[in-house]
C-alpha cells in the first residue's frame, strides 16, 4: 500500500505560485550585440524562468500526492473517506492541464518575441504572456485550495504496515478504546472523559518476544447506517474492512460513556455482519465501576486489571496466522 503520509511539499497558493515565478524573472538579465537583440533574449529567458517555475511546481504537487489505482483498494478506500477520490482526481488532472498549457504559452509567445521587429513588440509579447500564464494558474487557484486541505488531511492518518498482523479496536465513543491502546502498545493517544476524543485512527505496536502487533484504535462507531455516518467514522470502518485480523470489540456495561449498553450491542451485531471472517473478541471495560455479571472477560483499562489477559486472549484468535517461533 502506499503512504497516505507521503512526503508532500507545501501548497503554495495561486498568488504565492506567481509571486514566487517573477520574482524570479526580475533577477535574469541578458547580454546582446544590439540592443534589439539584447531585448529578445531577455524577454526569452524571463518567459522561460517563469515557465519552469510555475510548470515545475505544479508537476510537484502532482506527482507528490498518492496515486489511486484500482489494484490499492485499501488507499482509494481511505482518500475517499478523507477528501473523495473524484475531487482529488480533479485537483490533479487541472494542475496537470495548467502545467501543460503554460509550456504551450512559452512556445507561442518565445516565437512571438524571436519574430518581433521592434522592443516594443517583444515587451508586448512577454507581458502578454506574463498575463495568460497568471489568468491559468489564477483558474487553478480552487484546486490549489483543496489540495492543501487535502495534504493537512492525509497527514492525520497513520502510517500502516499492511505485512504485519494487526488487530482493530471497536466501539462506541469513550468506552475506552485509546486508554486500552496506551496500556498495550507504544502509541500515546490523547485519552479523556468525554465522546470523539479520538479524531483519527491512532496506530500502536505491541511487541512481544520477538513479534511485533499493530494495534489500531478506531475513533467510535455509532449506531446508524453507514451512509450516515461521519468522516471520521467512516475511517475506522475502512480500517476495520482492510486491516483487521481479529477486532477487539469494546463494551461499556457501566453506561458512563453515555450511551445505553443495548445501543452497544446493536453495533457489536452490526459489526459481526460486517465482518463475518473476522474473529472477535468482546471484552467489556469500567469493571472498577460496575459488574455486569454476564460470562464476558472484563477488563478495567484505566487501573490496567484485566488488561494482560485481554491482550492474550486476542493474541489468542489470530494465532493460527503467525508463523513459526524462530529456532534460535
């Protein structure tokens, strides 16, 4: 899978973009024997310069960002829920065009100049093309826009290792997903006593003898139909659909999460059928608050009791997925 996080520069605005391409223009200065000759080959090189400038930028942004293809479906999956696949088509197919129609303004007005029979027709056609190369990167400026939401976007998803076996945490909002995640694995989510505290997918390793677990916390998944869940929620469950080899799935019985424990279950069922070759394992949390007295294993990940055996039961349901302990 490729890096959601890849490294993708700063989004310049359209405005920034031309500031920074005559800027660059303003410094050149050419030698002649005449001075009609002198005035060509400046106008030719400030053309130029601003050419590579504003076409070399755009390319960047193009070739930075991820590209979408049918065979990462994981990817697609998550720019999708993240900014839509379609808008950032989009974005990039008229940053490309607008790259490619300054170059084809730099031929038409270079050849404007080198037939020019005054200085003033030659300054006429490098203003002139001074004028389209702006009036094309100014038609871009709302997809500049966008892919720099899109960039601060991408880099609130975690990177992912796909070969290493990963466990997904599920539930409603703050029933204690991110306070189980810290106690087990080496990620820091930030954890409080109120919902969505989770804004993204946090992504945590938990290592144990020579293995190594990525253990994924999903901000909470209310119970509704998908196509009225929100953003963020729509992230865990392509997390959930992608990455999972078994679900740790999390119950508040003591309610302070503030949601009724049959609203809980309702989602466990939703997220059963979700995932049917999926195991499993449904632990309930807050057991220093309240005893269901149902056979479930219970935990409390605040105080850390019950927490070792949790993490072993859920090592437990994808055992048979490992491979062989090392000889030595």
């Amino acid at each position: 899978m490729q890096n959601l996080r890849k490294r993708v520069p700063t989004v310049l605005t359209a405005d920034e973009i031309l500031d920074k391409a005559f800027r660059r223009v303003g410094k050149i200065d050419k030698e002649g024997p005449v001075h009609m000759d002198m005035v060509k080959r400046k106008s030719m090189a400030r053309i130029a310069s601003a050419t590579d400038v504003i076409s070399s930028t755009l390319q960047r942004y193009v070739k930075a960002f991820p590209s979408i293809n049918e065979r990462d479906v994981f990817l697609a999956e998550m720019i999708e829920v993240t900014v839509g696949v379609d808008r950032l088509k989009k974005a990039l197919s008229n940053l490309d065009w607008a790259a490619s129609k300054v170059k084809e303004l730099q031929k038409q007005y270079t050849s404007k100049v080198m037939s020019s029979s005054s200085v003033q027709g030659a300054d006429s056609a490098r203003k002139a093309f001074y004028g389209r190369a702006s009036s094309v990167v100014n038609k871009v400026s709302k997809d500049l826009e966008f892919l720099a939401y899109a960039r601060n976007e991408f880099r609130k998803v975690p990177d992912f290792d796909e070969g290493m076996l990963t466990m997904v945490i599920a539930g409603f909002p703050n029933v204690g997903k991110s306070q189980f995640l810290r106690e087990v694995s080496s990620a820091q989510p930030k954890v409080a006593a109120y919902p969505f505290t989770t804004q993204g997918i946090e992504v945590g390793i938990h290592e144990r003898g020579w293995r190594r677990y990525q253990i994924i916390d999903t901000p909470g998944l209310l119970d509704r139909e998908l196509e009225d869940r929100n953003r963020i929620e729509m992230q865990a469950v392509t997390a959930l659909k992608h990455l999972a080899n078994a679900i740790l799935f999390i119950l508040d019985p003591s309610e302070t999460c503030g949601y009724h424990l049959e609203g809980q279950l309702r989602l466990l069922e939703a997220v059963r059928e979700l995932f049917p070759g999926v195991p499993i394992l449904v632990v309930e949390n807050k057991m220093d608050l309240l005893d269901s007295g149902s056979d479930r294993l219970k935990m409390s990940a605040v105080s850390g009791e019950g927490v070792p055996q949790i993490m072993s039961a859920l090592l437990t349901s994808i055992e048979h997925l490992e491979g062989p302990e090392p000889m030595f």
